[in-house]
C-alpha cells in the first residue's frame, strides 16, 4: 500500500518534490515557496495581472491604507470566525475563490481543493475553467457547501449542461462571472507563451471546441458569450434554482442593477487585477457597493486578501465574507491539499486572534468605526 508520503508525489505538471510545510507561517511565505516550485509559465499565468499591473498591486496596497480601532475591555473570553454566507455556515468569513487549471498547480488539482475547503469549514468555488467537473468535485467532498462558477459560453448548450450538473450535484449557489468577455492582456502569459499543456483536460473547453487539448487563456476566452446583458442575467435568475451571485461588480450603479435583476449577491472583484488595468483596489469599490445594496443582498469581495487582518479591514467596510484566489493556489503548489488546509487553517487563525484584538468576538461584531483609512 502506497504510503501518505508516496501518495502525496506528484506526477503530472507541479512540483517535482513536496516539501516540509512546517516552515511556511504565512500566505507570504507560501507565495515565495510556490515562486519556487513551479514551473515559470504557470507561476506567472498564476501570479500575472493585465497590462502594467497597476491594479494587481492595488489589491494588496489598498488594505497598507487602512488602520484598524481596536476597542478594549471588551469580553473575548469566546471568540468565534464562524459566520453564515447565504444560509450556509462557514467557519470564517473567508472563501475560496474561483480559479482555472488547478492541476497545473498540482496533479490532485481540484478535488484537493474542494477537500482542503471542506475540511477548513469553508465554501470552496469550482471554476468553469476547472480541470474537473462538478459531479467528480462533489463526490471529493460531498457534504462540503461548494458554489459553482459560471462563463455564459457562446454555445448555451455547453453552460446549461455545467449548470445542469452542478444543480444535480448539490451545489449551493452559482457565481456568474461579468468581468471578462475577453481575457485582459496578461504580458506574462505573452512572454512565457504560457499555453495549457495537451494532457490537462479542461472538461468545459473539451466540451465547448469537441477537442481535448487546453488552448491558451486567450483562446478560451474567445469561446464566452460577449453579447450577455442584464435581461440574462435575470433570466437565469429566474430559470436557475439555486441563488445567484454576480462576480466583478465594481460599482454602485452595477451593484443596484445585479440586485434589482434577481441577483442574492454580489462579489466586488476585478478578477484579481486579471482584466481591465487601471480600476481601483476592489477593496476601495467595496463602501460603495456595501452602501447601495448591502441591506438587500449578500456583498462579499475578493483581490489582495492574504492576512487575518485584511478581513477584518474588509468586514469593517461592510463586506459579509471575502474570497481569496491565489493563496489557494500558492497553498497547493506547495503541497497539494494539505497545503491548501495550511493556507486555509493560518488564515483562520489570524481572523481569530484579529477579532480578539480588535475586540469583536465574531465577525457580526465588526462595525465601520473599527477602522479608518490611513
Ligand atoms: C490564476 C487565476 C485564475 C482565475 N480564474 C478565474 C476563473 O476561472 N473564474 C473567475 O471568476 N475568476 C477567476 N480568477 C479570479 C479570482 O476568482 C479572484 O477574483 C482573484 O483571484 C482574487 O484576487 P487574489 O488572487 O488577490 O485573492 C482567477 C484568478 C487567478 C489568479
């Protein structure tokens, strides 16, 4: 019988040799060690943002700007990060964000992750740009709360049968994703020529252009429908049984429109600086948004979240969770879905100790006057 050990090696793209966790105390020494273990190509499709990446170093600058009030003699005797999202208990206000090619960071790809989510007691987001599909996820972690991403394709048939799939598998939500009729213009991926390699399957892709080799991130976008609109999205609303939520909202007025066509919720993202070059931190769309729609719908956001204490600026700012994208990534590159649970688990335990330093026993206890900018 194979060993733990054994089983953790990797056999397909990802590192060539796992190695010990124990030294990795925070998402940034995660992210050194994946610079490390992964092949150039796929580290810089992983890391990259559009254009001068001025808004993926944005992500991360704009919570420098914030400081947070903590208050005192306060009873933090119970703290707890468990909060609900949607309906579904979760042990932080923390997700696991939606995110392509997970085998390419790790041969167990997303099963792992959706297992490493599961075990945290979070939400995990399968990515139509997955290298499984939903029904092979759900089987790895079937009791898990797991929300489904979704690329309106030019062929409908291809997303209705996704939809279908991830309705019939017990999926809890679906986030449509609207920041991305094209890919934006990742000058990474254009200098390493980075291209999925021919043996990693892309089940939406292979079903969408009937071939089973994985085009480059340009191409696949080329395959989504840019012709979708507000009336889509409330037919979907309206067909679909599970609650939507609207992925890439960047503003108040989109914020509105997404509740006012059915939407249970948005997601203030720009896609972790991916798309349009030039938006501001979504962690600075976030008031906005939180103020338009925040007593009709779920406000949740994602882009530059990689400590306890960058939740906490988020939840002060009136978001109900954040999401987080390359952590995850960072984490199984690493050591697959333990080190996914790693990344996971530190980050709970510092929202944990935020909260008791900052005075707020649970996240519901954040309020705006525990934090001012600059
Ligand atoms: C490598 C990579 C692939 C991504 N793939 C998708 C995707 O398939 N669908 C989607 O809606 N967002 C995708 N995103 C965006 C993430 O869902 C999320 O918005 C972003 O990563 C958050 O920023 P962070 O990485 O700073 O946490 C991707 C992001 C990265 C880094």
């Amino acid at each position: 019988m194979a060993s733990t050990a054994d089983s953790d090696l990797p056999s397909t793209p990802g590192p060539s040799a796992p190695r010990p966790l124990g030294d990795l105390v925070n998402v940034a020494d995660f992210e050194r060690r994946a610079a490390e273990v992964l092949e150039p190509g796929v580290h810089g499709y992983y890391a990259g943002g559009a254009g001068d990446e001025r808004t993926l170093r944005e992500n991360v600058a704009a919570f420098g700007r914030h400081r947070l009030r903590p208050r005192v003699l306060v009873d933090v005797s119970a703290v707890s990060a468990a909060t609900t999202v949607l309906g579904s208990p979760v042990s932080m206000p923390l997700l696991v964000a939606p995110t392509a090619l997970h085998r390419l960071a790790h041969p167990d790809g997303e099963p792992a992750t959706a297992r490493a989510a599961a075990a945290a007691g979070t939400i995990y987001t399968l990515s139509t740009l997955a290298t499984s599909r939903p029904r092979e996820v759900c089987a790895e972690a079937p009791r898990a709360p797991r929300w489904f991403q979704l690329y309106v394709l030019r062929d409908r048939a291809v997303s209705q049968a996704l939809l279908d799939e991830a309705v019939e598998c017990g999926f809890d939500a679906i986030v449509l994703t609207v920041d991305a009729p094209r890919a934006g213009r990742r000058e990474r991926d254009v200098r390493t020529g980075f291209a999925v390699p021919a043996d990693v399957e892309m089940p939406a892709i292979r079903a969408a252009v009937g071939a089973p080799t994985g085009p480059s991130p340009v191409q696949f976008f080329s395959l989504l429908d840019t012709s979708i609109t507000w009336s889509d999205l409330e037919r979907l609303c309206a067909d679909c049984p599970l609650p939507v939520i609207v992925k890439g909202v960047h503003t108040a007025e989109d914020a509105r429109l997404a509740a006012d066509h059915g939407a249970a919720g948005v997601i203030v993202s720009n896609h972790g600086g991916r798309q349009l070059d030039g938006v501001p931190a979504a962690l600075d769309m976030l008031p906005e948004v939180a103020e338009e729609v925040g007593d009709r719908v779920e406000v949740l956001m994602d882009g530059g979240v990689r400590r306890g204490t960058d939740v906490l600026v988020a939840l002060a700012l009136g978001a109900g969770a954040v999401l987080v994208g390359r952590p995850i990534l960072w984490g199984l590159a690493c050591g697959g879905e333990a080190g996914a649970l790693r990344v996971l688990e530190i980050l709970r335990a510092e929202v944990e100790l935020g909260l008791t330093l900052l005075g707020a026993p649970t996240p519901a206890d954040v309020e705006p006057s525990h934090v001012r900018a600059g």
